[in-house]
C-alpha cells in the first residue's frame, strides 16, 4: 500500500500532496493509472500487480478524477506522468541530486540530457538505452541493473511504455539498490522535444488526451476512444453494485 491513498476502482490512488512526500526514502516505487491502463490491467494480471504494488500510483488521466468524485465524493488532482517528472528534477536541483533515465533511443536520450543540463544544472544524469525487444534476457537486466547502481541514482526514470515498463519495474525494482524509480513512458519523447506534449490550455481544461489525439489520431484513437468505451462500461457495472 502507498502514501496518502484513496482507494478508486480498485486501486490506492495518490490523493495527498507531492510536496509532502519524503523523496529521500531509500526505495519508492512510482506508477501512474488512467483509464487505459484500468482497462489493459483489467486484462493483464501481472500489470495489475505492478499498479496495486506501487508505493504511489498518481491519477493521470480525468477519468480516474471522475471516478473517485463519482464513487468516492473526493477530489483528486490529476498529476500526470510529466509532472512527476517536473516535480522530481526541481527537487533534485535543490538537492544536488542524481538522476538516471533507463529507456528510449540513445537520440532521445543524449536530447534529455543536453536539455536537462541546461534547465537544471544542479542535477547529475546518467542514461541507459535497453535492446528494442518485447522482453528482457537475464543478461540484458544485468547489463540495466548495472548502469543504474554504478551511477547510484536518487531517481530512475523509466520509459518504456506501459503496461512493459511498470511490469519491468515491479519484477526487477527489488535489484535497484536505492532511490524513486518512477514509471513515466512517454515524458521521454516530450522532455526531448521528438513529441510535443499539448499546452497548458488543454491540460487545465482537462482535455490533455484531446490535444494528444489531435497529434497523434491513428496511434491514440484506440486508446481514447475504444478504451474510453471500455472503462465507460467498467464504471456502469460498478455503479450497478453500488
């Protein structure tokens, strides 16, 4: 169980403050849910273990705000995978802190690194770039495992997309020796630049997934769209319960 839970569809979402969370923990395992990750989960026993295991699971997506407004009559602040990421480099520039980024292309990643220096020189970076494969060998993990513990980061970001990343993490978390290891998918193409997240405009009016759709309307429609129909569904059977 996490830290300041509320308990929506199943799940302990993060409902407190990140500012009250005590970072220099020595293993914090950070996940997101929204409404496609409910529905894959739903599906996928093993990331439905990753998400119910994490130390923090942070609402990213409205219709996760929704639910708990609608089941639990509480508000909760959707913090998505970007702000998390915001949130941690301010922290560890305050800090002098050390962070690694295990994911992605080594293009994208030397672009993380050269925008990270320049924004926050405070903070350390390492980076590690994984074989393009659907699943790990032990040699490879041991390959991982050791680019991250040489470097002794305070927080891994990891992206890989979900649900691979969040299973990664929750079968292989325990080999990370220390700090927040923070699933965060596609921040790394955003903080890069290769992908443009959507403005301010669309994130206040709760309608990030319509800007990202826009960008992106062949490889989003599905997500938005028919798995927007498939949690529509799973909150119409809960409600039937209630």
């Amino acid at each position: 169980m996490g830290i300041g839970n509320l308990e929506v569809l199943g799940y302990p979402v993060f409902n407190g403050k990140l500012e009250t969370v005590d970072w220099s923990a020595p293993k914090l395992m950070v996940n997101t849910i929204n409404q496609y990750s409910y529905c894959i989960a739903h599906e996928d026993a093993a990331f439905e273990k990753a998400l119910k295991d994490s130390d923090i699971l942070l609402p990213d997506g409205v219709g996760i705000v929704w639910a708990a407004k609608w089941f639990k009559k509480e508000r909760v602040q959707k913090i998505a995978g970007a702000d998390i990421h915001e949130f941690l480099l301010q922290y560890l520039q305050q800090t002098g802190g050390r962070c690694f980024y295990m994911g992605s292309s080594n293009e994208v990643l030397e672009k993380i690194k050269k925008r990270a220096s320049q924004e926050y020189p405070n903070v350390a970076v390492g980076t590690h770039s994984p074989p393009y494969k659907p699943d790990f060998t032990p040699e490879d993990n041991a390959k991982i495992m050791n680019a991250i513990n040489q470097f002794s980061p305070d927080v891994v970001f990891v992206g890989m997309t979900a649900p691979k990343q969040e299973k990664w993490v929750n079968q292989n978390g325990a080999l990370i020796e220390k700090g927040v290891v923070c699933s965060i998918g596609a921040v790394f193409d955003f903080y890069a630049g290769t992908v443009q997240r959507p403005g301010k405009v669309w994130q206040n009016l709760g309608l990030e997934w319509l800007g990202r759709f826009v960008k992106e309307p062949k490889r989003m429609w599905k997500r938005y769209f028919y798995y927007g129909g498939v949690f529509a569904y799973h909150l119409v059977a809960r409600t039937d319960k209630k």
